[in-house]
C-alpha cells in the first residue's frame, strides 16, 4: 500500500487540530512544543518520504514491521547525524527507540536527568515519536549506524506496532541484526516494552507481553543483555502506574528516574 506525502499530512494535520483541542484537559505541558514540532517537520514537503509497504513471508510470518520506512522526522535526522559528526567517531551510549525513549529529551519529562548522564557520557538519543520498527530501521540503514563506535545500544521498540506480536518481534530482531552487523564492538541493552494503559488486560498490553515474551530469547547475555524493570512502572492492575505517566503510556520526571537507576 502507498500513501502519498499529500494524504499523510491532511491526517496528521486532523489529528493535530483534535490534540490542540483537548489539551488543556489531557495533556502535560510540554505538548503544545511537540504539536508545534509535528507541524514545523510537515511544512518541508519535500522531505516528507514514504516507501511502500511491502508483505512478504517467512515461514509464514509478516514481515512488514522489518521493511524500512521512513517518519517524517527530517530535521531530527539532520540533527542527530550533526552530532555524529561531531562526534569524533566515538559514542558512549545510543539509545533506540520512539517517543518514550525521545521522552529524554523533554524538558518536563527526562531532560535534567539526561543532561546529567551526558556529564558522564556521551549520548546519542535516536528516540523518534511515533515510530514503529519499521521507521527505526529505515533510520539505521541510512546513516545512524554510520560514521562512530559506540559502547553500548539501549533498544526499546514495538509499541507503535499494530500487527501481531510475531510480526512485531521479527522488526525488532532486524534492529538488533542491524546493530551488531554495523557496531560489532558494542553490547546491546534490549528492554521489553513498558506496560501502557489502565490494566494488564488492556489488549495492547497483552500483545506486547507476548512480543517479550519471543523478543527476551533474543538475548543470549553477551553482546545481547535483557533488562526487565516494568514491574516498577506497573501499578496493581498490572497497567502504567498513573503516578510514572500522566496519559499511562509516556513516562513522567519521576519515570525516567527509575528508568535511570
């Protein structure tokens, strides 16, 4: 299936003007920033690229979620090969992942906590919002793996997804063939998805407990470690606990901390 660059910002543009609406009522107070951005990215259109989605099968299983497809992120990328650049070619640390590993850089979620961990390290956040699998590897097929040395990659993706956990837990294994096919000297920190909504039978929470379920045998606790702390952020009902997040799915201040130690 295509869409075109034309039909995708008249959806997120729709989207938009129902976000801006309920804001005062729903959401924190760096949102206004992040809408602006989504529109600041969409007014380039010439950068908003879109490759087809293709299916194809492995024994039996879409793959879809492993195609790479490009977000219209633009100037993000633009930034952050900038600081590869810049870089010396040697990074400490490399996160992946979407809007909650982006989260480090929002001043009213995880910046002062990030700003102090770059007084030790060197970091390169390639946290995207809104990204799938797919995104993220098109992002580290076209440059994020190219032109540094990194010392460890801390990987969260999936919860985006909307295909079946199988599908989704093929995408991340490609992201992790991806880093250690390009950074063969780094380790991996691979994380499971956080739990979202109100309770363990929340649908999306169950799928995602089976996509870490398959995506924890990735690791084999050398150059892959598996790093589960979401009995910390789940509240009794098994879901987000609403004092880590605000909307039950992006960490608040308080979040990242526990994410930090």
């Amino acid at each position: 299936m295509k869409m075109t660059c034309r039909r995708f910002v008249s959806g997120i543009f729709a989207v938009a003007i129902v976000i801006c609406r309920i804001q005062t009522y729903a959401l924190p107070a760096g949102a206004t920033q992040e809408v602006k951005c989504v529109f600041t990215e969409l007014s380039n259109l010439e950068d908003c690229v879109r490759s087809e989605t293709r299916e194809e099968k492995t024994g039996g299983v879409s793959i879809k979620t492993a195609m790479p497809i490009r977000a219209p992120w633009p100037s993000r990328e633009r930034m952050k090969r900038n600081q590869i650049a810049k870089s010396g070619g040697s990074i400490d640390l490399v996160f992946v992942g979407d809007s909650i590993t982006h989260g480090w850089e929002n001043k009213v979620r995880g910046k002062k906590l990030y700003d102090n961990l770059r007084k030790t390290y060197s970091i390169l956040n390639l946290g995207y919002s809104g990204n799938r699998t797919e995104n993220m590897i098109w992002r580290l097929e076209n440059g994020e793996l190219d032109g540094y040395k990194a010392k460890l990659f801390m990987v969260m993706a999936g919860t985006n997804n909307k295909e079946p956990a199988e599908d989704v837990a093929v995408g991340v294994r490609r992201i992790l063939d991806l880093i250690r096919s390009r950074q063969p000297q780094a380790a991996i920190l691979l994380l499971p998805i956080f739990p979202r909504g109100k309770s363990a039978a929340d649908v999306r929470n169950a799928k995602n407990a089976k996509v870490n379920e398959i995506i924890r045998g990735f690791a084999d606790g050398t150059h892959i470690v598996w790093c589960d702390f979401t009995s910390e952020l789940r509240d009794s009902a098994g879901g987000m606990s609403g004092n880590l997040s605000q909307d039950r799915l992006h960490l608040n201040e308080v979040g990242y901390a526990i994410w930090l130690r």
